[in-house]
C-alpha cells in the first residue's frame, strides 16, 4: 500500500515525500478512499495513528481538484477541541498543502482575534478553528460559513467530553445542509455514534484498532483438541454460545471453504471471504455479515486485512497462523476500549510451536481449556505443518508418527532443527 496507490495527487505527494511517510497508517489506508469518493466518513483510531493526515490530505485533494468557485472562500471547515489541536491541525494543513495553490488559518480563543480576522479577510479555503472563537467571529459578521464544501469534526470524542455538543449544533446550522462530512474519533462510544448520526449522511465507517493494546483488553482462550475433532467443536461452541456475529480464521482458503460448507450444513449460515473469491462474492459476504443475515464469517488474514467490518464480540482462530503478528491482527477484530471480546483458538498438537510464538510475542499465557469429548489426540505429531501442505493429508502423516513421541535424542534433535527452518521458512512468506 502506498500513498500514490491511494490517488492522491502528485503535489500532495510531494509534500508527503517531504514529510518523510513512506506508507500510510492502517487508518489512513482505510479512511482516505471514501473521503476521496466524497463520502461522509466515520473513523475512529487510537490516539497516535495519524488521523490529522487521514482527512487533510484527501480534503486538500479535493478542494485543490475542483477549484472552480467559492475561491479563498470558506471551503473546509475543521473543527477541533482545543486550541492546541487547532494549532497542530493547521500546522499539518500547511504542510500538506505547500505545493498547493491553497490557503488555510487557523482561529481559537484565549488570544486577540485581530490576526486571526485579518488572514481570513484576505481569503482562505481552508478554516481550522475550536468552537468558541469560530460561533463568536461568525455572530460578529467576521467570517461566513456558507460556502463550506467538507465539515471535519476532529477528536470528536474530546469535542463530547469538553460539553461542545451544543456549540457543533450550532456551527452545523451555519453551514449548508449539502456538504460532505467527516467526523474522527480515538474511541467509540454511543454517544459518538449518537452525534455521528445527527452530522452524517450514510456514512462509511472505518476503525483501526490498536495493535498491542488490544490485547490486554481481548479475552483469550485456548481450546486443545484433536485435529479431526475441530470442526465439530467450532459448531459445538457457536451453536451452543448461540452466537450470532463471528469471524473465524483459517490459514488456507480451502481451510475456508470446506469449513464453510460444514457449517451450513449443520445449519449455521456462513460465508467465505478469501483471496480466490470474485471482488462480487467478497462484498456480498461481507454485507451478508454485516446485515446479521450470515453468522459466520471464515477468513484468511489477507482477505481480513482491508477488511472494513466493525468490531465483534467473538472471533475464533480455527487454526493458529504461522506468523505470530497475525494472530494480534486477527484478535485486533474485537474487543475495544469498554466492550471486552472474545478471542479463542482451537490449537492441535501440531500448533503447539506456533502457540509458543504467539505466546513470546504477546508476552501473555493463553489460559487453556479442554472440552470433554473433544480431547487432544495423546498421540498426535508436534510437528508443524509446512505452510501450503495440503491440511486434509496431516491425520494421516499424524498417524504415521504414532509411537515417534519416545524416539531417540538424535531423532529429536534432527526433528527440532528441521521444524526451525521449517519456523523460519514462515516467517519469510
Ligand atoms: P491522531 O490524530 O490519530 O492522534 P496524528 O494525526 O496526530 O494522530 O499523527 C500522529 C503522528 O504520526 C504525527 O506525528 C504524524 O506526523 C505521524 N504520522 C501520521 N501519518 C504518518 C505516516 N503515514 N507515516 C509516518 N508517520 C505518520
Ligand atoms: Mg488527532
């Protein structure tokens, strides 16, 4: 993913080059096409992840794209809470904008109005301000709001905690009812999504979640069992938690579909979402999931990566991937600040390596748990499975091995040398 991959215009990537990002930020990547599209938008991503550039940089693109009227009128409007994101705010806009024939000006409270009076007066496009001063320089007649095109409102959970609600109602009564609107938020709470639907029009909701703290808040569960005993435990727990929204993972898109197809035919209806799927199939899934009409959701991780779906109460790793950082990535789909998910992973004797990894990484042990009739086979191989191997041969390779658990220290040795370059082969790919 790169800046350019985005479509954002060559002066802006210019100014993005100067600014020394290569690639944008997960919530970059995610909220900036539909701003671009025109789209109301509403995002939410931890403190620190580069919201400021998620909308400047598609806003400058469109004002700069359609330049024809209203110029050095007001255009974009970016209300912030405090007088110190104003200020960074607009330090961005500069920034972002300094090969572009746009200008912007920043207002807040607290200091004389006069400097900030005389910039706008001799025409900006771009107004970034904090409620107060923006409502008392409007009554005066000193600034018109009616030719605003893009309304952000930044921190809007911050704007909600400092009592702005009011002030915003009334800004939105100055500026024109048509007009595109972008509200981001670090959390996401009911109170935001509350105000999200009173500004937005049909709006696309993004979030990135955070990739480390996630994890703490994310309650994580492992199920030992028998590799040929997965399926009927994950219909067993699905069925049984009467769980209506989950997102399951698999490591191989056939691990998908075949897994797919058992659930619906024991009745849970679900939906495969993986790199062999038309662009078509993927998005009727994925709003099939989104509708509550499909339960089960099964990915692969690259298929889940872009995937823009909001946060669930259950996500369950049919089988643990190879690359440790995925499973953050996977368990990353649930839980957030307040509203705790569920992560859990069913793990056979051959994962045992890839559950220590994950383990390392998350500096965390995995409570475990083991449901009767659906024990761990005593005599399953701990071997990895190499990545691409066709799942469906391993029970018999596993039987093969019956027996091996008592064989010679050498053997072993040899074995342990093999599964690390087998290890390290996988972190490559
Ligand atoms: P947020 O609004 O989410 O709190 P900011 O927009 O303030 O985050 O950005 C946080 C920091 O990350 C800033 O210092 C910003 O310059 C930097 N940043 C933003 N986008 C990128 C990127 N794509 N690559 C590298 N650094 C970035
Ligand atoms: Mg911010």
């Amino acid at each position: 993913m790169s800046f350019k991959s985005l479509g954002l215009s060559e002066p802006i990537l210019k100014a993005i080059a100067k600014k020394g990002y290569e690639t944008p930020s997960p919530i970059q990547a995610k909220a900036i096409p539909p701003v671009l599209d025109s789209k109301d938008v509403l995002a939410s991503a931890q403190t620190g992840t580069g919201k400021t550039a998620g909308f400047t940089l598609p806003l400058l693109h469109i004002l700069s794209e359609n330049q024809r009227h209203h110029r050095r009128q007001i255009r974009a409007l970016i209300l912030t809470p405090t007088r110190e994101l104003a200020a960074q705010v607009y330090a961005n806009v500069k920034e972002y904008s300094e090969f572009l024939d746009i200008r912007g000006a920043v207002i807040f409270g607290g200091v004389n109005q006069k400097p900030q009076v005389s910039k706008i007066r001799q025409g900006i496009d771009v107004l970034v301000a904090t409620p107060g001063r923006l409502l008392d320089l409007e009554s005066q007649g000193l600034l018109s709001l009616r030719h605003v095109e893009i309304f952000v409102l930044d921190e809007a959970d911050r704007m909600l905690d400092m009592g702005f609600l009011r002030d915003i109602e009334r800004v939105m009564k100055l500026i024109p009812a048509k007009r595109q609107n972008l509200m981001f938020s670090a959390t996401f709470s009911k109170d935001i999504k509350k105000l999200a639907y009173s500004i937005l029009h049909n709006p696309v909701q993004v979030e990135a979640t955070p990739e480390n703290t996630a994890v703490e808040v994310i309650e994580q569960k492992v199920y030992r069992v028998a590799k040929t005993k997965k399926t009927d435990l994950i219909i067993k727990l699905i069925s049984e938690g009467d769980w209506q929204q989950v997102l399951v993972f698999t490591r191989t898109k056939h691990g998908a579909n075949r897994l797919t197809k058992k659930m619906i035919s024991s009745g849970i209806t679900a939906a495969a979402i993986h790199g062999n799927k038309s662009q078509g199939a993927r998005t009727k899934a994925l709003a099939g999931f989104k509708s509550a009409k499909i339960r089960v959701l099964v990915a692969t991780d690259i298929a889940a990566r872009g995937l823009d779906i909001p946060l669930l109460p259950h996500v369950i790793n049919f089988e643990l991937p190879n690359i440790s950082e995925d499973y953050v990535h996977r368990i990353g789909r649930t839980g957030r600040a307040g509203a705790s998910g569920e992560a859990l992973s069913l793990v056979s004797a051959d994962e045992t390596s890839y559950l220590r990894g994950i383990e390392k990484l998350i500096a965390q042990k995995i409570p475990v748990e083991i449901i009767e009739g659906f024990e761990p086979d005593p005599n399953a191989s701990t071997e990895p499975i190499k990545p691409g191997q066709n799942r469906q041969r391993s029970p018999r390779r596993n039987s093969k091995h019956k027996g091996e658990g008592g064989g010679s220290n050498s053997r072993n040795s040899n074995r342990n040398r093999n599964r690390n370059r087998r290890r390290n082969n996988d972190n490559r790919n």
